[in-house]
C-alpha cells in the first residue's frame, strides 16, 4: 500500500484517488491511550446521570424560547449546574436574541365545511389581521412545484405545500422536505399569495402541528405561515383532491418584539499539556415553546456536560474542553454568530467541533468532516466507538447548526450521528416531552461521547483544518 | 365423555360442572353452511371496502358530538348509505339527545411556575366562572385513594387522580381506570374538593389529553373536571413528588344546553324464512368532538355495513340482519335507551345482539355471553372463524355499550374482540383521524364480522336467552 502510495503522488492528475489512497495509510493511537478510552467506554454508561440533567433542563426550567423568562431561568441553570460540576471558567457571554411570541394561533377549514385544524404559527411568521384571512386554497407538493404555477392561479389564494417528509434514521428526510418550511413563505408571496399553509415537517401522525424557523425575502410581501399536523394535512388533500372549492381561515396574533438578552453558557475543562487547543462541546440551551424541549435540546445539552465531566474522571486531559451551551439556534444561530464574533482571534486554537442536537437516542453512525489527510485518524477514533454498534458513516457529516460557522472556517466536525427514526415524531412540537428520553439509550450516546472526546482531548495527532469556501463563490 | 357427562347429570349439587359437562357436547352446523362461511371468509376481505366508508365518515361529514350540526350531518349520510347500498326498510328512528358543549379550555401550571398544561374538559363537566379557579393541588393515583384521605386534606383544593392506565390487547385496562373519568369529580366534590383532574384514561404519549363522559352525583357539588395528557400528568407529578406547594388554574366555559334531536339509523336485510328473527348489528355514528371519529366509532359503522352487505351476496338470509346505528353513545347512550323503549314488544325477537365499538385494527379473540347450553354452538361458530387467526375467548363478553340494554334483558351477545393495543393511544382525543386505519386490518374485522353473521343468520339452531338480573338485586 505504501509503494502504491508513493506511486500516485508522482501522479498529479489523480488528486482524489491520491487523497484516498493517503486515507487508506492505517494510523493507531497509543495503546495507553486506547486502553483509557475502553475503560471510559465500558464504565461511562453507569456511571453517568444524564437523565436527571435532562429531566432538571425540561421540568424544572421547562419551556425556553429565546428571550423569555424561561431562556433567562435556562441560563442560570446552566451557569449553576457547571459550577456545581466543577467545570473551570464558568461563564455567561452576552447574546442578544430577537424575540417572537406566538400568541393565538387558529386556521379553519371554511369550505366545504367548518372545522378547526391542528395547526401553529411558523416562528418568525407576521400575525394575521384581528379578523384573519379567509381564501380558497391551492395545493402543491413544495416550493419547486409552486414556482412551476402562474400568478394568475395563486394570487389572493393560501398555498398549500403538501410534501411529506420521509422517515429515515439519519437527518436526510428532514434536510430533504425542511426548505418548504423555510422558505416557503417568500415564494408563495412571490406569485402573490396571501398565507401559505404547510404540512409539518414531522413524522408524528399526532394532532400536533411542528413548528420551526421561516424566513422572509426582502423586497418580497410577508405573509403569515402555519404549519397543520400530518392528519390535518391529509384532511386538506382529501379535500382539495375532491376539486370543489375549499377555503382556510386563518388567524394569528404572532409578532415580533424587541430583541432580548440571552447568553452562551461556557464552561471548561483546562488541559494539562496543550491548554490552548480546544475541544469544542456544542448544544443549545434555547427550545421551541410549545413543548419542554427534553429531546431538543435538553437531551444534547445533559450529554456533552455528563461526557466532559466522565472524561475529567480520567484525570485532566492534554487538552481544554470547552462547552459551549449556545444561545438561540432555533430562531436565528445568535450564539454561534457571536461566539464566532467574540473567538476570531482564537479560531486556530479550536482543533475539532461536536455538537449534540440529534435527541436521546443512540449513537448508530460515526460521520465527520475531516480534511482527507486526517481519514486515518478517524478510522482509528472509530475503532474505540465500534464496541457501541456504532458504524463508520462519511466525511460529509453535517456537523450541527451551532458549529457549522467554525466548520467554515476550517474546523474540522466530528459527528456521533444518533438514531432519528422517530425524533421527527415530536421535534419542534408539543409532544417534545421528558417520556420520550428513554434513560438507557441516552447513556449509550454519553458514553460514545465520553470515548471519543477523551481521545480527541488526549491524542497528540491533529485533524488538520478544512478548507474555506471562498467568500465570494 | 359421553358417559362421565351422564354420570354428573346424576349429581344434582354440581351444577357448575354439569354445564361444563354439557358444553363439551360438540355441535356441528350443517355442511353447505360450513361451505358458504368459508367461500364468503375467503373473499370477503378483498371485496369489501370499508375503508371508504370510514373515510367518507370521517372526512366529508367530520366531528359529530350528540346533537350537534355534525350529528345531523351523519343521520343523513347514514340513510344515504344505507339506500345506495339496498338496505330495506332504512328508517330513522328520533332520540331525543342532551346537548353539552366544550367550549374552550385552558390549564395552567401556575406553582412553582406558569405553563399551560395540554388539557380537555371532561364531557359533561360544568365551565367555570370567567376568572377560572386557581388552587394548590392535592394528589391522590385513584378514587381508593382519595376516599381514604381526610375532608381537611381535600376540601377547598384541586384534587388530581394519577392512575395511568395499562395496554392491553382487549378493553382490560380501560375498564381498570375509566371509573375514575366517570366518578372522580363527584368522589373529590365529597371532600370539599374545588375541581378534579386526572391522568387521561389513554395510553397516548403525544401531548392531547383525552376526553369521555364523567357524571356529577345528586345532592353532591357539581365540580368542573378535566385531563390532562400523559406528559402533562407525568410533569405535575414531578412537581407533587418535589414536596414544593404545587398550584393550577383552571379554566372552562364548557356548558349543557337544552335537549336535541337526533336519530337512531336502522337498515335491514329482511330474512327469507324467518323474518321476525332479528340479528342485530350494533354501532354508533356519534363520536366525541376533539378528532374525526375514525376509529370511534366510523370503523364499527364501516364494518357493520360492510359485514351485511357482503351476506347479502349470498342470497337472502334465513333470519333478518338489522343494523341499528345508535345515536350518542359516548355521552348517555341516548340511541340504546330509545331503541329499548321503542322496540321492547318485539326484544323476544332478537335472537343475538353483536357491537362494533372497538376501532379498525384485526379481531383477535371471539367472545360471548350466551347460555351455558348454546357454548357447543358458539365453539362451532368459532371454528368458522379460527382460518382469520382468531382465538376463542371466554364466555363472559362485555358485547358493547350500545346492545348492553339488550344483553341485560335477555338477549344473547357474541363479540369480535378487535386488537386494542394502541387503540387508546387516540380514543377520545384529536388523534383519533383516518391515519389510524390501516386498510388490510379493518378488512380482516369486515371478513370476521360477515363470516360469523352469515352464520347467525342463516343457521337454524338459536343461542336461547341469558337470564334476566333480578332487577330489584
């Protein structure tokens, strides 16, 4: 392999397969250092007690948008649970987050009879008029399908997208239909709706409709945006594939105030050796308000704190780590924007990223996003997670919202890919409650954590850094 | 056996094993009847469709609590049916019904911090005064339980029941927990109680409480009660346990209105030989407000329906198949008492009574209560069924709500037991919408349904008559 190697390097017109068969050059970590992270792994389970962290975060503070009386509680819980842990250079960095309120929410189905539908405002959606917006409604599967339509067939009206989003244990049907949510609003408005109606973005076959973050387009008319649940969805479709007239009632008293203080939770883990070097722990604070947030993202915020402190149980690691508990990912990335404002200088020192916001369930997969040179490494870091039944997914991963703004700017994410297959039955919903946080199984992810993060803080070797997308491309 | 059951008819003081005894002697209904239930067993699945009928039930007329604009909907779509299908003589048969009203619920948290808890008010319940009522909460897990605490504990205090319900494959664990729905408001009013909330009486992990009828006592104070949904009871536990004052605000503007009408809808297949012999087939086209009634009850409509009419395609029966769907089940059982007033010359007609009430998913089990004499029958009628995986259950059968009044006078019941697993993850609540109904199950219930009721009806033997309660007893 190694002449092979050596081979293609002379071959300069062969960049990717020189890059994999660099890849391919097996690396292996210091036994000490695999036999520490065994012991970790095999002891981390029992040992750790996220599900009282989590059962505090989603009971005790409960509900947490951003900026609310609930995200100032979720702050100092934060703050006193480090402290209380022992965790070094506790901190609360200053955020200032926009703030929605929801207010009412009602949409009716009008014609071609009268029913109340299980719906919510998206967040960041205008309110409606005190009297609503009643108007015919016409369907399309997503965004691609609505912009196929002419003016002439949805202005004055209220879109319906209809697309389904598929189960799957990863988060590829949610990155697949989560666009429609998104966006969906600016192109309604842009054929001249007057609302724009989804169906969730959510697996759950509850009467619960999931909420999430919409965005506006300047120069584009803001409309207001729902979302139904997944039966009320279908409702609609049975109706509208009966091609009689039917028409939505919408009303919503959602605003946006002022912007609020919050703040980014910061607590550390000082290395012994190499105390610049920074392992960064990432997981927001803040939840959508209509559930207690246990599974997003109480759930990511109990699991790096519990991994952090198991891995201090093996005594100080060569490296810092550092968690962060971050400030409004749902409703705009405050934090991650800040934390990347007020650490630019420091940016080289953060060799790797993880964040947990994938829920309570097991860890299946190992993904990353490494530059090629470090592909070995992460096969060795692999090796000390496949006890866990956990896979060698790609070097794609996706990282998570918090750090995808470091990941850009050249640090390298490693990714404990949970299993997904029924978090989008509750995600951003009411039924996103402390009964869906099965104990076991959360602390199978604390220990694939634990293991992995007391290697990446104790190995000499570095993942190098990532290439940054020019700015301008 | 023949000659032991000689012996014990001797033996005059064991009249248990006598009719055991009895029992054993097989019956075996005639060949061509044999034939015909196979042929229809065989097809019955594929050529039914049932889940049409649901689905037109549950989206084109909708919510249709006793009385209401919904109701009427459904007596309407019931006789246009019933018509278009060539039932005889379809009538409908007025009942008077109570009318109550939900109006809108509110729930709070208010100690040790304000959430809004997901809650219904109970059916039946009063409203409260605008200002709600705001009180520290008092638990107890059952009525048991209640009733063994002191006036001083109770009176002047929100009193909640915890008692989650059990799954069950069959109604056992809703029968468990439903007596604290129906009389814990009046049991809590004893004490001095203010209101009563309780733990649904559902399996349900989604945030939606479910409701069903309570009943206030006479001469006991009239207090408003509601549920609250798993996650919710989960998190006020949380509270209680803590020791910490716990406190909830209440809030409802449901009330009674005035008497409405309403309508039994019957519909026959008129027997060639025996006409005046009636098998009745029983379900309910009411459903509680909250969702669609898909599987309360237009399931147990659909397989009704669907069940004669595919009898019918083998000719005239020997005996009439009447089907009655009954007007409000779920909030006094309206429909039934009328039924029984108005048909009580002819009860002796009713040779059995069967009830389609327990949702869409497969018949696992087939029960009865019949006379110790006709149990040879019933094991021969079993046989018929036993190819569609079903077992033979005990002789102790509930048989419904709606033919109980029926049952109670005499009148035999067999009961197709429907797997009820996950029935109560949505009876009563928003959930219970046409996802829920899996087409193939339902298909099973209909083939189950319409291979038995051929038999009833065409066979020449008779289950005789249960005996009647003493009704002083």
């Amino acid at each position: 392999m190694r002449r092979l190697a050596r081979l293609l390097i002379a071959l300069p017109l062969m960049p990717v397969m020189l890059s994999e068969q660099v890849a391919a050059e097996p690396v292996n970590l210091p036994e000490p250092l695999r036999i520490g992270a065994a012991e970790l792994r095999e002891r981390a389970a029992a040992d750790s007690d996220a599900y009282s962290l989590v059962r505090a975060l989603a009971l005790e503070v409960g509900p947490r948008l951003a900026g609310s009386d609930g995200d100032r509680a979720a702050v100092a819980w934060a703050l006193t649970t480090l402290m209380e842990r022992d965790f070094e250079a506790v901190r609360a960095e200053d955020v200032a987050v926009p703030r929605w309120e929801r207010g009412s929410t009602r949409v009716e189905l009008t014609r071609p009879y009268v029913v109340r539908l299980a719906a919510e405002t998206l967040g960041g959606s205008i309110g409606t008029s005190e009297y609503g917006i009643e108007a015919p409604v016409v369907g399309a599967a997503n965004i691609a399908e609505l912009q196929a339509m002419s003016t002439d067939a949805v202005a004055g009206k209220i879109v319906y997208l209809g697309q389904r989003m598929t189960r799957s244990r990863d988060l590829s049907g949610y990155l697949e239909t989560v666009g429609n949510r998104v966006h969906g609003a600016a192109a309604a408005a842009e054929l001249g709706a007057v609302g724009l109606v989804l169906r969730s973005v959510a697996t759950g076959n509850h009467r619960l409709a999931h909420t999430g973050t919409m965005r506006y387009r300047p120069n584009v008319r803001r409309i207001p945006a729902f979302a139904l649940s997944n039966p009320d969805a279908d409702l609609l479709e049975y109706q509208l594939a009966g091609g009689q007239p039917v028409s939505l009632r919408l009303y919503s008293t959602a605003r946006a105030l002022g912007p609020a203080r919050s703040a980014n939770v910061i607590g550390e883990i000082r290395g012994s050796q190499r105390p610049d070097e920074i392992v960064l722990l990432a997981a927001h604070l803040d939840a959508w308000d209509l559930g207690s947030g246990a599974i997003d993202n109480a759930a990511g915020v109990a699991i790096v704190i519990e991994a952090a402190r198991l891995v201090a149980t093996m005594g100080r690691p060569a490296r810092t780590l550092r968690i962060v508990l971050y400030a409004n990912e749902e409703f705009g990335l405050s934090g991650a924007n800040d934390y990347f404002a007020r650490h630019r200088d420091t940016l080289g020192a953060h060799v790797v990223a993880l964040e947990a916001d994938m829920g309570a369930a097991p860890v299946w997969r190992f993904d990353s996003r490494v530059p090629d040179s470090a592909l070995p490494l992460v096969s060795a870091l692999h090796e000390a997670l496949e006890p866990l039944g956990i896979e060698r997914g790609d070097n794609a991963a996706f990282g998570g919202a918090d750090i995808s703004v470091l990941r850009d700017h050249g640090v390298p994410v490693l990714q404990l890919t949970q299993d997904m297959t029924h978090y989008f039955d509750w995600h951003h919903s009411a039924s996103d409650t402390l009964d869906k946080v099965v104990p076991d199984e959360l602390a199978q992810a604390v220990a694939a954590w634990a293991t992995l993060i007391y290697l990446l803080a104790n190995m000499d070797a570095d993942l190098g850094r990532l290439p940054v997308p020019d700015p301008a491309g």
